[in-house]
C-alpha cells in the first residue's frame, strides 16, 4: 500500500482515509460555529468570492463536491432558480447530515449524495460549475479528484478550488503562532478535540501552494486557470475552465 501525509504524519493511504473520516465525524456537530471562530468570519467573505468567480446563471447544474455543511449549495440554489440543479456531496456522512438538515430547514431541496470526490457518480459532461471549497487538502489522490470534477463539466464549464493557500511571507511567524497554538486550544475549548484542529494546521502546510495546484489542475486538463489570493494568501481561489 502506497504512503501518503496525514497532516506531518506519513500513513498508508487507507489509513489517511480512515482518518479523515474520524476528524469530520467528530467536528461536525461544532462546524459551522468553529469555522466562523477560527476565521473571524472571513470564510463567509472567502466562500461569497468563490460564487461571484462561479458567476452561476439561472438554469444552471452545479455539483459542490466536499459541500459538508452546504455553505455553498445554500448560497447557490437561490441563483440558479427552479431550472437549475445543485447537488450537495461529501464522503463523510456526518457533515453530509448537518449540511441536508440545513437546506431542509431552508427549504432548499435539493439532491444530497454520499460520494467520494475521486469516483464521481455522475455522467462526463454534465455541470455547468463543479466547486470544492477545504475539500482537496483531504483528499488522498488529488489528481484522481481533479480529474474526476473536470471529467464531469461540460465543455465551457469552469472548476472553483477554494483552499487554504501559501500566506505572504512577512505573515508566516504570525500565522505559525496562530495555527499551532491558537487553533488546537480552540479546539479543545469548542469542540473538545484539540488533536482534529492541529490536524487542520498540518494538513494546511502539506497542501501544495498557489503555483504547484495551478500546475495540478492544468496537469488535469483543466485549462485558462486563474489564481486569486484572498487574505494574503490565507486562502487562494484557482479556477480553471473545460474547453
Ligand atoms: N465545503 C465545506 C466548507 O467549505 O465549509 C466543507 C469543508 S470541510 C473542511 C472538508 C470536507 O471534505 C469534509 O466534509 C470531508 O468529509 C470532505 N472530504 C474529505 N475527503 C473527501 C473525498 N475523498 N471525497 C469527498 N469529500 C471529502
């Protein structure tokens, strides 16, 4: 079996699976109100851009892939109308559970499917937006999951990557000091898991930077990617297009 990283830890990729699974199953529940904490907000403003640079059109079929608790296919739904189709997916059934919930209680009804980013369920050209936002960073074979989501775009569709990125240089010392110390405490204040949040903060330096998954998803297929940092590169949207 092949190795891969579980945050600085290196696991056989079963194992990193297996893993993953266990910090969402047990972050779910705290979430929503750990991600407005950590971020101050910003996630909201992140997740916000990341739709605008979608541009959805009513009509339209967007997949959400590692959607969790549904921040983006409840922000999606309204703009592309009754035509148009969003599907909430996610591997983990917990989050998967809090993000349908949510929608009900939204009245967004809408398709919610257990699925694996790097085996899709879906037909090859079908959406008109495919959209992971701090899903990749989890994902064992990144290349299998980009392939797979442009694999089921159609021609003309477009890819949103919203991930955690290479912050500016001169924030590096800060941003250390904040993720290694700050998150894993507030972990354990919040959510009672300290271990899931230092995970978060590994898991985040592993991820390739803004050019490495540039070059990934051009690698993928994917073509006309564009790189925008947000927060000086706390976070990085790519978006990259099926032509
Ligand atoms: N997209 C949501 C958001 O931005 O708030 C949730 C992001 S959460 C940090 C990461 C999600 O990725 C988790 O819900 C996890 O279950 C999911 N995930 C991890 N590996 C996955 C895979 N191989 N396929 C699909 N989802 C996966």
């Amino acid at each position: 079996m092949a190795e891969t990283h579980f945050g600085f830890q290196k696991v056989d990729e079963r194992e990193k699976a297996r893993r993953v699974a266990g910090v969402f199953s047990s972050v779910a529940q705290k979430y929503d109100v750990m991600n407005d904490l950590m971020s101050a907000g910003l996630h909201r403003l992140w997740k916000k851009f990341t739709i605008e640079l979608a541009a959805p059109r009513p009509g339209e079929r967007v997949l959400d892939v590692a959607g969790g608790t549904a921040d983006l296919s409840s922000a999606f739904a309204p703009r592309v109308g009754p035509r148009g189709e969003v599907w909430l997916t996610d591997i983990n059934n917990a989050m998967l559970g809090v993000g349908r919930d949510r929608l009900l209680d939204e009245g967004v009804l809408t398709p919610v499917a257990q699925c694996d980013a790097e085996k899709l369920p879906f037909p090859d050209n079908y959406f008109d937006i495919v959209t992971v936002a701090f899903g990749l960073r989890n994902m064992t074979h990144k290349e299998q999951a980009l392939a797979e989501m442009r694999r089921v775009l159609r021609p003309g569709g477009r890819l949103l990557v919203l991930e955690f990125s290479r912050v500016w240089k001169p924030l590096e010392k800060a941003y250390d000091l904040y993720s290694f110390k700050l998150l894993p405490w507030l972990g354990e204040k919040i959510a009672g898991d300290a271990e899931s949040y230092r995970y978060l903060a590994e898991s985040i330096r592993m991820h390739p930077d803004q050019a490495t998954l540039k070059a990934m998803m051009e690698n993928a297929g994917l073509e006309r990617v564009d790189v925008f940092n947000l927060s000086a590169g706390v976070v990085a949207v790519h978006r990259g297009y099926k032509l």
